[in-house]
C-alpha cells in the first residue's frame, strides 16, 4: 500500500518589495498586472504587424515609417537620432530599418543644408499615399485597442508609460552590469 505523503506548498518569495505595489502583503495582483501587460504586449505587436502588413511592410517597418511622418508634420527636420529616441531604439537598427524604406522608394534621405553631417528624412509621396489609405483601419483598430480608457485615464497612463520605459533601461542596465544573464553556452 503507497504511502500518502503530505505534500507541502513551497513557499515562493514575492518578486517585489515595494508596498505600493503589494496587495494585502502578497506580490499576485504585481505578477498579474505584469503577464496581462506582457500579453497586451504581444498583441499590440500583432496588430502592428498586421497594420504593416497591409501596406506591405514588416511592423518595424511601419512603425519607423509612422513616426517619420508624424515627426516631421511638426515642421522639424527629422533625423535618425529623433527616430531612434522617439522610438527607443538605437540609432544604427533605426539606420537599418529606414535603407529599408528608402530601398523601397517610402523615405528619402537628404543633406541638413544647415550641418552637413545630418540627414533629413523625409516620407515619399507613396508613402503618404500608403499611409492614408490605411488610416480609416488604423483608426477602426486604435478605437476598439484603447476603448477602455478615459481622457483622464489615456493622460496618467502616457506619462505613466514613458516614465516606465526609462526604469525598464535602468533594470537592463543593472541586470546587464551585475552579470545576471549567462552568456549564451554556458550551460546554466
């Protein structure tokens, strides 16, 4: 006859330490709030790649294209650096990104006249043409994606956000310093 062994639960240490962010001394609604952001996530990057999709690019693609075109309806002329910041990524991927789109005829590129060791970017014609015609859908999309949020809601939340983006860097940069990741190979 088996003897029936009492299991015992193990007890898990709780991944925060911040009170603010504990309920009733327990780290589960932190935990939950984090994989619902992870799987919203990977939603909106669905979507992106869906939308980008639609007028033939990849959604980094799409992305980069968008944020020319919205950068540079300030009257500024948009650089790679402003793209990469604005779009935190660094500026050689961003490079890559937009000879990609200049390739396919969507961004051009011409000399700063002012600091000739700038480039301006610029979307084409076809671009503009391309991203037009996918703005009823984008729209349609953005609705139902952000229906949940107020005005007040959708104003704490973007500052909320870029303010987490910067902590994120910060983490990456304490995990990447304390040497938390293994190197790949090493077995662990």
């Amino acid at each position: 006859m088996a003897m029936k062994t009492k299991q015992r639960r193990a007890k898990i240490e709780p991944t925060i330490t911040r009170a603010q962010l504990m309920v009733g001394g327990s780290d589960r609604a932190f935990r939950q709030f984090l994989h619902d952001t992870l799987a919203f996530t990977a939603r909106l990057q669905a979507v992106r790649g869906q939308l980008g999709a639609v007028i033939g690019l990849s959604g980094t693609q799409y992305t980069v294209l968008i944020a020319i075109a919205h950068l540079s309806s300030d009257d500024e002329k948009v650089g790679v650096n402003q793209v990469a910041e604005h779009l935190h990524f660094s500026g050689a991927f961003i490079t890559i990104e937009i000879n990609k789109l200049v390739a396919s005829g969507l961004v051009e590129k011409q000399t700063d006249t002012e600091d000739r060791r700038r480039v301006v970017l610029t979307i084409t014609p076809k671009a503009r043409d391309r991203l037009n015609e996918l703005a009823p859908l984008q729209r349609s999309v953005n609705d139902i994606m952000f229906r949940s949020l107020s005005g007040s809601d959708f104003d704490k939340y973007r500052k909320l956000m870029s303010g987490m983006v910067g902590a994120a860097d910060e983490a990456i940069t304490m995990l990447d310093y304390n040497g938390a990741v293994p190197p790949k190979g090493s077995g662990r």
